[in-house]
C-alpha cells in the first residue's frame, strides 16, 4: 500500500494595523468616520423619502415636502452628520 502524503496547510497571513493608524480611522465618538459624496447623500435621502412614503400607505399625496424632511434628517443622522 501506498504512504498518503501529508497536504500542509496554507499559511494564515494576518494583516496588523498600528494602533495610532486604528485611532486615525475613528471619529471622537469612536465609530468608524463615513464619507459620502452629496449626489451619494442625496440617492439616500432620495430613497429614504421614498420608502417613508410607501411605509405610510403611499396614498396620501401632498406630503412630499415633510417626507423629504424626515428622511434627510434620519439619514444624517445615521451617517453622523450635523
């Protein structure tokens, strides 16, 4: 009978980040610091508005204004803006 070869294992490559890199990376409140382009901000708005309007039936009409309102403010504050 034949000796089975041994397949050895990959290695495990890990990647480290220094630690003032790390903290670099972070906004004072600790969480990572998101940027976004303002036609990127305003796709998210675009799509929030449109999702609070059909999450509110989407058949009152008139409350595009306040739908804009809503989202825009949700949205910065997800991303941590203002």
């Amino acid at each position: 009978m034949a000796a089975k070869s041994k397949k050895t294992a990959a290695p495990i490559v890990r990647k480290t980040v220094s630690v003032p890199a790390a903290k670099a990376a972070l906004s004072g409140s600790g969480k990572p610091k998101l940027v976004v382009s303002q036609q990127e901000l305003d796709q998210r708005i675009r799509d929030r508005a449109y999702f609070n309007y059909l999450n509110r039936g989407a058949c009152e009409s008139g409350c595009a204004k306040q739908d804009w309102y809503d989202a825009e403010k949700q949205v910065r504050k997800e991303l941590g803006l203002r």
